[in-house]
C-alpha cells in the first residue's frame, strides 16, 4: 500500500480584519484567523481517514484545501506524487483534481434547486466535455435510487435521498479520492445507516479513498480505518480506531470521548468537561489544549508540542504516556 | 399516587393545507412527574416540537389543537388563550430552544432580561431580583456572573449563550420545563455540560423536565423515561432502561440497531428501509407497516395498534429474545 | 437497465404550483392579470382592431374635429366612440396607437434596466472587491436623486449627441435609454443580494470544484435562483416606466408628435379641456392610469406569492 494523499504543513490563515476605514477610525490592527496551523498526515490508497474535532477546528478548511476550494497560506498537498502547490504542467493538476471529488453536509444547499437531477448528476463530464448518455441513470441505480428520479427535481426528495444524489454527482466523473464533509450530519440516524452502508459499498466496489471529516465519533469509529483528532487547526492525535478509542493518549482525546453521549451509559454521572474552546484569533500559547488540560504544566505554557510516536498512535503532547 | 406536573391525554393537533388536512400529532399521551426527565426522542418530522409547542400554546397558525386534553398541576391548560396563557409561560413553564439566540432579545443585557421576567412573575423588589439573577447565572456556571450580568447576549459564546437561556427558563421556578433539542446546536464537549448542568438543576429543585431530542445517546444519558413518536403517533413509552435495553416496537427497535455501536465492531449497520412517510401520504392502521418486518395483515388494516402493555403502540409486540 | 421517462413539462409543472393555485385563488391577481392581457394585446393588434389609422394623413378629415364621444358629427355625420381631436383623429385610435409606444418604451426600458442591472449585480456580488465598491457606490449615488429627474438629464445629454436630423428618429430610442439607465439599480441591489446569499451555498462549490468558470456558474447556477426577485422587480418598474414615459412625454421632452404616447396624447388633451373638449385628455389618463395600476397590482400580488416571508 502507497500513500494517495499527502500533507504535509499544511497551514491557513484568514484575514479577518475589518474593513480598512473602520480599522482606522477605531484604532485597530489587522486581525489573522489561523483555521489551520501545520498539519501533517497521509491517506492510504484504498482506506478511510477521518478527520474528528469539534466545530471551528478546522475541519472543513482541511477538506477544501484538498479539493482546491482554498489555496494553502503554506504546506503541500500531494496526491499521487504530484504536488498541487508546486507542479508546473497545469494538465497533471487538473487530471490530478478530477480524481478528487466532495460530498457536502447540507443535503439542502448541495444540489441546485432549478436543476433537474440529471443535469446535477452530469454536471462534473458535462463540464469536462465527456459523454453523458445515460450515465444519471445508471448512476442514480448505483445508489439506490430509481433511474426515472433523473427528470424530478430536488425539491421532491427527502434528506436521505438528496445526500445519495450528491454521492451520485460526486461518482459521474470516476475520481480515486472523495472528501466527505459531515456526509451524515444533517440525516437521521436511521438514514444515516443507509448512507453510511451505501459508502462502504461503493468504496469497496470502486476502490474509492475517503477523507471523513466528522465531529460524531459514532461514525467514526464505525468507517475509519486511520483517525486524526483536531483542536484549533492542529492535529493532536492519530491513530488507528481501536487504538484511540482504547487508549486514547491526548489528553483532548480522552475529554472528547468521555463527554460524547453514550447509549448504554443510563444516568452516568461523570465530571463535564471544562471550559470552552479558545479564540483562534488569539489562540493560548505553547500547546492550544493547556487553559483546559487536567495535567498541563509549564512546559506546556510554553513550547509547543511537535507529533511524537506513543506505541500505535502519534500524539502532540508533552506528557501524554 | 401523586398528580404528575405534566399530563398530556390523546394530543392531536391538525395543520388544513391545500393537500388536506394534516394531523403532525395524533393522539399522544403521556405524563411528566416532579424531578423527572421526560425524553421526546424520533426523526425529524416525528412532531416532537409541534407536540411542545401544543403544550405551551406557541403552535402557528393554521396549525391547531383538534382533540385531547393537557393538564398541568391538576389544571386543564388546553383551552387557555391570550393573557392567561402568557402568564403560564415563564411562571409556570420554562422554555429552552435549540437556538438561543431565538429566546434571547438581542437588545436587552441578559440582566435585565433576568431581572425583567422574575419581576413579571414574582413578588420580589428590583434589587432582590438584580440579586437573584446573579446567583441563577453562577448557578448556570457562567464564571464572574456579577460582572457578565450586564453583558449582551452576542458576547457570549454559544454554550454561555445556552446557559443563559437555561437561567431565564428556570428564574422564575416554573414547575416545568420544555427542552426543545437544547444541545443539537452545541459541540459534545458542551453538550454534556449542557447536560449535566440540566440533570443537576431538575432533580435539585424538582422541576419537571421535557426533553426533546432526536439523539438516543442525550436520552440514555439524560433522560429517567422516554416516548419514541413516529408520524405524529406515540411508538413506545417507557423507562430508558427498558426501552432502550428490551425495545418492545419495532420502530425502536431499528432505530437502535441502526446506531453504529463499539460492540457491533465495523459489520454493516442495520437498516431501516425506506423513509417515514409523508403527513399528506399517511398509511393506513399503524403508521411503521411499510417498514417494518414483523408487519402482518393486522397491521395494515385501519384501526391503530394499542398501546398494550403500556409500553409499544404494535400488534405484535417484540420479545426480549428477538433483542439480541 | 435505463428506462425512457417522460419527464413533467415546464407547462405541466406550472399548472401544478403553489404559484398557479395562488394566482387562480387571488381576485386582485386575476382582474389585473385580465386588464394587463387586454391592453396589451389591443395595443400589439391596434392596426387590426383600430377603426382609423390616426397617422395617415389620408385617412383625416379636418371637418371631423372635436366630436364628442358617441355624437354624430355636425358636418360630416360620422360618429367615433370616444370622439376626435382638433385634427379629426378618432381618440379610440390615438389611444391604441399611443398605448404601442409607451408599452414598447416601458417594456424596453425595463428589459434594458434588467439586463444591466442583473449582470452589474451579479459581477459584484460575486467577485465583491473593488468592483463591488465601485458599482453599489454608483448605485447609491443615483438612488439619491428621483429618477425622473436622471432620465431627464439623460435624456437631454443623449439628445444633445444625437445630430438634429435624427433627433425624432431618435427620440424613442433616447427615451429608453434614459429610462432604462434610471432605473437598473434596484435590479443590481436585489440580484446582488440573492447572489451574496446563494455563492455561499454548497452547490456553487461543488460548481467550483470541478473548475467551471466563474460566468457559467453565475448564468447557469446563481442567476435561476435569483429570478423570482428580479421577476417582482420588473413588474413593478414596467408600472414606473410607463409612468416615467408619460411624464417624460407629458412635459415635452420624451416622445415626438409624430409618434405620439399616452404621455404625448394627454399633453395634447390638456390644452383642450378648459374649452370644453374634455374627451381628449380624459380617455387617454384612464387608459394610462388602468394600465399603471393593473401592471402595478400584478407585481405586488408577485411580490407576495413568490417571497411569503417579505409581508
Ligand atoms: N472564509 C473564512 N474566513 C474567515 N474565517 C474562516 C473562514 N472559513 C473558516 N473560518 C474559520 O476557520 C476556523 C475553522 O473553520 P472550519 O474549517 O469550518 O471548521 P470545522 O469544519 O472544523 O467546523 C473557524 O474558526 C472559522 O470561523
Ligand atoms: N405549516 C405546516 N404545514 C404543513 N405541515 C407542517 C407545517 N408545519 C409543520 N409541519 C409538519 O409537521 C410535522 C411535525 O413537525 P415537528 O414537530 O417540527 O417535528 P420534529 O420536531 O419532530 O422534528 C413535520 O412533518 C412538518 O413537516
Ligand atoms: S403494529 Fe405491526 S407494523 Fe406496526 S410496528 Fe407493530 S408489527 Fe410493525
Ligand atoms: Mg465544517
Ligand atoms: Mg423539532
């Protein structure tokens, strides 16, 4: 097995000044966002990384810069051994990109409501020029749905429905790699079971690559075969499921998995978590986790951590054993 | 035996649309006690929210109450209308939405929001009040409450933010309060602050709460009994253990095995074939046939599964043997 | 497998909306929606349906003039519905004839208005930057002034480029441009805002990530789903352009007597109506005023069917 993607520093920072006139009236300076602060991992052609954090970790901004959504402030993104931010030959980049596709959270806002589904199927070979010929249809049976649903419009499908047409979409042009941002977020969790079925089928059928991004350990537990934990655009934590769940090492990890609701845990009385998560404009020094760390010392104040190999995982902290 | 605080009998509430008339609840009942927590748990669309808002008067036109009863306290509350029931509100029933920011007035600081609503409702002097609102926000957990009382509610944080709705619910100590999907907006790491927070306060003052949510793994953790609805229609009511150990319809039934567990390892997930149906498209006898397995022709005739055993509206019951 | 279906018709979608269900259940909207169809379609069929064309001099008989409305004419003995003018023209004819010209300038005016404004308002909602700033602020500078008076002042910059020979060959052509220029700024708000909103929104990424241009997603994603608004828009600026128009007419700088509009005939009427021949003025106001107000009741009744949430 080789590496399909790989990331390496990958960092975003956001302008998130106000506008110059009212920057000067009040006396303020510029003010930088960084969403994503120096993240390192590989995906493993033919498996499922997910990346998990809780809102406002950057998530999202990870997976657009994969698709090219965004561009990068610095780092690489190698998918194939071509690098995207340096290659020269603007046809490897873009035979490069049609291999990568993304499903989105919204199932509502994803497909383009004056648009019969066939067109939304077909749009990614439409644009490209390819043949279409009843490729909606065969699409929209791959994913469950019925060929005749290609003339309907989006307005008449429930939730569920909608997010297979989204897979369908993001299947037409044949791409390696599909970046799945909270696929099932939005959905039930009876609807959730199917979706999440349909995608271990259709990976296992088309040998797709997924990067999950998720906040639901539930999911990610059931469809990661790598998992990276995310606190304010660093990633603190990997490792495979059984070991993170297990043993999770970063002291975030073990917050995250004991506050998530658990469906045999009747009446648990735990101790909540602490605190909040910080302003990334203004994120805390040395390691971001050390305001709410149980363990945290100086050291922690200070430097911050860099990913360390701890038996099966890899951990950015100081003092995780 | 005591009065429960709450007491909802055949709740039916109808929308006329140009398709029909539409009943998003239909006949449910139940009951919440002193220092219980009651979960309201289905899908989207189940008419969990509508049932709420049945019960603290705030359904939209031309959405209505057409049948049964709610008693809160001994009192029957359906028919109130106008001042009487506003008056309720706030007093007797405490209110949490999904978004705080819908039950916070933006231009108000959340002191005098506080201050405001006890005044209404309490016989208590401006400054006793001011002092109040203070202890109910460091009984929330909002850190250097005297200081933050006079903050507006877009300077808090969205889990702040849910802590202040929580405070204004319960400052004037109604004897219920109606949680609507309170942590689905949040992150799990203040989902379960929301939660413990919430738990804390109920059984401290024996408030009566009702917990809507669509999340099996908040009720596990929350809730003392739950009411699974589906279409409009009450599934299964009974206590979390049990419901959620032994599920006896099964509607629950698939709604837990589609959950993926740590103990089902990476196997496929259970499904539930197809979608609940539509208001508009409602099926005939119990409202699951379509979907369900053990659907027999009892089932598809017109008359509604009874709740037999106080536990499951289904003809045929699931065995705690058929629940691996 | 793949079986051919017959997907539902825009037409047969159509009959089934909301949209249709509304309009066939609204009074207002079907009056309004009667007296629009009526006006225009005996404006656009004028030449079949008037008796007399009032611009051939072959066919006026100066003997005719001021005849009352549906009074035999004290020389001639000829009779005309709603009388004649000093020059013997049948009113009835002027009006349909007058009622072509202002629905062709009002009606031009606006789809110019549209298009400018749509593609303004879509290029700076979308790109944002300096070509926003530099376009809203335009608009803001021009929605300071009434806009009548910025068509008058185009309108009297535009006809002073045009060569004198040309100036009543012109004249309607100016009289659009000016109103159309007048008048784009509510089109550039409206579709900037549904732009801001529907960029944002996933499937415009999905369009962008599989590198379409930033144009075919603007005309073929964002703009259908900015229509609705732009649709309510037109309608009730098609009212004002008329308006506009007749003003325009009236005051004596938009059309020529050549080519006379509602605006023109009601100038022409007004001088007549102290003396007695109040048919002249009278006619031509009703028929501006029903069709302002029809047109204008239609697009309110638009603008609350298709956004519920504006009432
Ligand atoms: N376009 C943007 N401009 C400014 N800040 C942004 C932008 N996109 C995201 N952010 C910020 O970056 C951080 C990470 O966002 P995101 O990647 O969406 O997180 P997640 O998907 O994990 O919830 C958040 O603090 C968010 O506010
Ligand atoms: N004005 C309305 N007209 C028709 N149906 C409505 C209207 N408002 C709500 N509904 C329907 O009522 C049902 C119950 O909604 P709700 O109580 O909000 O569900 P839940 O809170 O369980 O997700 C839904 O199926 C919804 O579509
Ligand atoms: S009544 Fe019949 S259809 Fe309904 S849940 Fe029970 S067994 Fe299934
Ligand atoms: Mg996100
Ligand atoms: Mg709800």
């Amino acid at each position: 097995m080789s590496a399909y993607v790989t990331v390496r520093g990958l960092t975003r920072v956001f302008d998130v000044s106000k506008p110059w006139l009212n920057r000067v009236l009040e006396g303020r300076k510029k003010a930088f966002l960084t969403a994503v602060s120096d993240v390192d991992f590989e995906i493993e052609e033919r498996t499922t990384y997910a990346l998990v954090g809780e809102s406002g970790s950057g998530k999202s901004t990870i997976g657009k810069m994969l698709v090219g959504l965004l561009n990068p402030s610095e780092g690489n993104v190698e998918v194939e051994g071509v690098n995207l931010m340096t290659e020269a030959d603007a046809d490897r980049i873009a035979a490069s990109r049609s291999n990568i596709q993304m499903i989105f959270q919204d199932p509502y806002a994803s497909l383009n409501p004056r648009w019969r589904v066939r067109d939304i199927i077909v749009e990614p070979v439409a644009a490209q020029g390819g043949k279409t010929e009843g490729l909606a249809e065969k699409l929209l049976e791959q994913v469950g749905l019925h060929a005749s649903d290609a003339g309907k419009f989006p307005h008449e499908f429930s939730g569920g429905q909608r997010q297979r047409i989204c897979i369908a979409r993001s299947l037409a042009s044949e791409p390696r790699l599909i970046v799945c941002d909270e696929p099932t977020s939005a959905l039930d969790v009876s609807v959730q079971a199917q979706v999440l079925n349909l995608m271990s089928d259709l990976k296992d059928e088309f040998g797709l690559t997924y990067l999950l991004i998720t906040h639901d350990l539930t999911v990610v537990r059931h469809m990661a075969d790598r998992i990276g934990v995310l606190y304010l655009g660093r990633l603190v934590e990997e490792a495979d499921p059984e070991t993170l769940f297990n043993t999770p090492k970063h002291p975030y990890t073990q917050m995250l998995l004991s506050a998530a609701p658990r469906m045999d845990a009747f009446g648990r009385e735990v101790p909540p978590p602490q605190g909040e998560i910080p302003d990334p404009i203004d994120p805390p020094s040395g390691c971001a986790f050390h305001p709410r760390c149980p363990i945290a010392t100086d050291v922690c104040r200070k430097d911050r951590p860099a990913m360390r190999a701890l038996a099966a995982s890899k951990v950015a902290c100081h003092l995780a054993e | 035996m005591t009065t429960p605080v709450l007491s909802i009998r055949n709740l039916s509430v109808e929308i006329p649309t140009r398709q029909g008339i539409v009943k998003p609840v239909d006949g449910v009942s139940y009951d919440v006690g002193k220092g219980e927590i009651l979960g309201v748990v289905g899908e989207s669309g189940a008419g969990k929210s509508m049932a709420g808002n049945a019960v603290i008067g705030l359904l939209n036109a031309p959405a209505h109450i057409s049948g049964g009863e709610i008693w809160l306290n001994g009192r029957r509350i359906d028919p109130l209308k106008g001042e009487d029931m506003r008056r309720l509100r706030g007093k007797e029933i405490g209110m949490i939405f999904q978004d705080p920011l819908t039950s916070l007035n933006p231009l108000l600081t959340i002191g005098d929001q506080l201050t405001e609503t006890m005044l209404t409702h309490l016989p208590i002097s401006r400054k006793e009040a001011r002092e109040r609102a203070i202890a109910a926000l460091e009984e929330v957990g909002i850190p250097g409450a005297a200081e933050r009382i006079d903050s507006y509610p877009h300077e808090f944080s969205g889990g702040m933010r849910q802590r202040v709705v929580i405070a204004l619910a319960l400052c004037a100590e109604p004897s219920l309060v109606i949680a609507d999907e309170p942590t689905t907006a949040l992150d799990v790491s203040v989902q379960a602050q929301i939660i413990s927070l919430l738990k804390r306060l109920c059984h401290e003052r024996g408030t009566a709460v009702m917990l809507i949510t669509h999340d099996m793994g908040v009720i596990a953790e929350a809730a003392d009994r739950v009411a699974v609805m589906y279409a409009g229609r009450l599934a299964e009511l009974g206590t979390v253990r049990d419901v959620l150990t032994v599920p006896q319809h099964p509607y629950t039934h698939g709604l837990m095995a589609s959950t993926p567990l740590a103990s089902q390892g990476r196997k496929r997930l259970h499904q539930i074939p197809g979608a609940m149906p539509r208001l508009h498209h409602m099926p005939d006898g119990c409202a699951f046939h379509p979907r369900c397995p053990h659907a027999r022709d009892k089932c598809r005739a017109a008359p509604l599964p009874p709740v037999a055993n106080e536990r499951a509206a289904c003809w045929f019951p699931m065995l705690p043997e058929e629940v691996q | 497998m793949t079986t051919e279906v017959k997907d539902k018709g825009r037409w047969q979608r159509f009959l089934e909306s909301d949209f249709f269900y509304a309009f066939k259940r609204s009074p207002v909207a079907l009056v309004s929606f009667a007296v629009v169809c009526l006006l225009v379609l005996s404006a656009v069929f004028a030449p079949l349906i008037a008796p007399t064309n009032p611009f051939d001099p072959a066919s006026l008989n100066l003997m005719d003039g001021f005849t009352p409305p549906l009074e035999p004419n004290a020389f001639t003995g000829n009779t005309f519905l709603l009388g004649t003018d000093d020059q013997g023209r049948d009113v009835f004819s002027t009006i349909l004839y007058g009622m072509r010209v202002s629905l062709f300038v009002g009606v031009a005016a606006v789809l110019f208005a549209m298009v400018l404004g749509i593609v303004l308002g879509l290029v700076s909602g979308y790109f944002g930057g300096w070509t926003e700033t530099i376009i809203m602020r335009v608009a803001d500078v021009q929605l300071t002034f009434p806009s009548i008076l910025v068509a008058m002042l185009i309108f009297g910059v535009a006809k002073g480029f045009t060569p004198v020979e040309y100036r009543d060959q012109m004249a309607i052509w100016v009289l659009i441009l000016a109103i159309g220029l007048s008048d784009w700024v509510q089109f550039a708000r409206v579709v900037r805002g549904a732009t801001l909103v529907e960029k944002n929104k996933e499937y415009v990424a999905a369009a962008r990530m599989i590198g379409r241009s930033p144009w075919a997603i603007m005309i073929k994603h964002i703009l259908p789903n900015a229509l609705s608004p732009v649709l309510v828009i037109a309608t009730i600026s098609l009212a004002l352009a008329i308006i506009a128009e007749a003003t325009l007419s009236f005051l004596g700088v938009g059309a020529p007597p050549t080519q006379p509009s509602l605006g023109t005939l009601i100038r022409i009427g007004q001088g007549f109506l102290f003396s007695g021949e109040w048919w002249i003025l009278f006619f031509p106001a009703c028929t501006l005023l029903a069709l302002a107000l029809s047109v204008n009741l239609l697009g309110d009744w638009l603008r609350d069917a298709l956004n519920p949430r504006l009432r």
